[in-house]
C-alpha cells in the first residue's frame, strides 16, 4: 500500500482540509481524490501528493 497526501479546498473551511489515502496505485488515489471533490459542490479543487511531490491536482470548472 501507498500513502498520498490530499489537500481539498472547500469554500466554507478557511485553509484546506487534509485527508491520506492508503491505496495500492497512483490511478486509485486519482479516482479517490476526484469523488472527493466533485461529491461536494463546496469543494473546488483537490491535490494530491506522494512524498511531498505533486501527483495529480484537479479543479472544479465554473460552468
């Protein structure tokens, strides 16, 4: 198992929220990070990080 570091922005919380994902590849921590931000329409972007290095970062489109 891997551990990802996520940090969310979320519209209500004054600095992001952080959460781990323990998971076996970098594609599950993708599909993880994602339902993360768009199951709250609060949240406008998620980053995700393995050892302090950006993997994936994604942000919710205005429209």
């Amino acid at each position: 198992m891997r551990t990802f570091t996520c940090l969310t922005i979320d519209d209500r919380y004054p600095i992001p929220q952080l959460s781990f994902l323990l998971v076996s590849d970098e594609t599950r921590a993708r599909v993880l990070a994602r339902r993360t931000l768009f199951e709250d329409k609060h949240r406008h972007a998620v980053e995700v990080r393995e050892h302090g290095k950006l993997v994936f970062e994604e942000y919710r489109s205005e429209g």
